[in-house]
C-alpha cells in the first residue's frame, strides 16, 4: 500500500518560514509528478506547486517568489519551502503524486494534511 505522509507543519509568524516534507512510502515502481495543494477553511482545495521527475516545476501566482519546490528522487521525498508567509498561507497543506504502482497502472495518492498557521 503507497502511502504519503506529510510534515512540518505548524504555528509561524509573518514573514516567517517553514519548511514542509512529504515522504512516499510502500510499495511501488516510481513517482511520477508530485504536487503540494492546501485548503483553507470554507475554501476550495488549490494547487500550491507541482513538480515532475525531471524536476520541473510550476507555481501558482500566489506562491511565485516565496515558495520553493523541490524533490529528491532517490529517496522519494519531496519538499516545499515557504518564505515570507502571509495570514492568508494558513491552511492545511497535502502533498499528492501519481505513483507508478505497477507497470500497468498508476494512481494518484493523497497524503493526510499538515496544518500551517501563520500568526499576524
């Protein structure tokens, strides 16, 4: 069973930093692109940073600037840094990645959550 699991999540102070790791565990072939979302209370689930085996990345606006993505593959972890936090980064933030179970298939796997609160 592939599991994702997430940490470093907690209480910041504007324009503080802090560091997320999400670790992919159990059996399995490969990670394909990996993913950093978050969900704020009474707000719909956004992506927050992808990233690709390859280590190609992309952003949402937002996060341009002051997070940084990133993964190493041998060890099938990926990261997020964030900087300069703002109030409004607050959320519970999950990593997904679409996992090469077998050769054949392939599934999108979520993680369980770490809560960010940034404090003004």
């Amino acid at each position: 069973q592939v599991q994702l699991v997430e940490s470093g999540g907690g209480l910041v102070e504007t324009g503080g930093s802090l560091r997320l790791s999400c670790a992919a565990t159990g059996s399995f072939l490969s990670v394909n692109a990996m993913f950093w979302h978050r969900q704020a209370p009474g707000r719909q689930r956004e992506m927050v940073a992808s990233i690709l085996s390859g280590g190609a990345s992309t952003y949402a606006d937002f996060a341009k600037g002051r997070f940084t993505i990133s993964r190493y593959n041998a060890k099938k972890n990926m990261y997020l840094q964030m900087d300069s936090v703002k109030p409004e980064d607050s959320a519970v933030y999950y990593c997904d990645a679409d996992i090469m179970v077998s050769p054949n298939y392939h599934d999108t796997c979520w993680g369980q959550g770490t809560q960010v609160t940034v404090t003004s």
